[in-house]
C-alpha cells in the first residue's frame, strides 16, 4: 500500500475524518492484515484505504462536501461497503 495516499486526500478531506481516521491507523500499522470478508473475497486495511481514498475523490468531484447527508445501501458485499 502507498500510504503516501492517506496523506494526500483532497480538501476537505484528511486522515482526520471520523471513519477514515480509524481505517486510516490501521493500514499505516498493519497495511496487509485482513479488515473485510465477505463471501470468499476479502480486503486487506492497506486496500480498503486505498479504495474509501477513491470513493471519497469522486464524491468532492460530484460536490459532496462533509456535512453532506449521502445514502448508503448495502446487501453486504464488499463493494457496497466501499461506496
């Protein structure tokens, strides 16, 4: 994992956001340790930061700023967890 991404979020977002924050410290300590399983697919801390990092670009790039009410529905997959 480049963790050089969990310090480069775009404004408003840093490694200071409440979720991410968590996930964050856990993939710069343990990058490589399971997080999620779901089914046979799982994903390690160090790509689950990567990814929520990408979910939260494209939501500034659609003008979704914290603070910002955002639906979420899931059936528990992995990918519905992410975004």
């Amino acid at each position: 994992m480049n963790t050089a991404s969990l310090r480069t979020l775009p404004p408003p977002f840093s490694s200071k956001s409440a979720v991410f924050s968590v996930i964050a410290r856990h993939a710069e300590a343990t990058p490589d340790k399971v997080a999620v399983v779901a089914a046979e697919r799982s994903l390690t801390y160090g790509q689950l930061a990567d990814q929520v990092s990408k979910v939260a670009t494209e939501l500034l790039a659609l003008g979704i700023r914290p603070g910002f009410r955002v639906g979420v529905g899931t059936d528990g997959a992995i990918d519905h967890l992410i975004g």
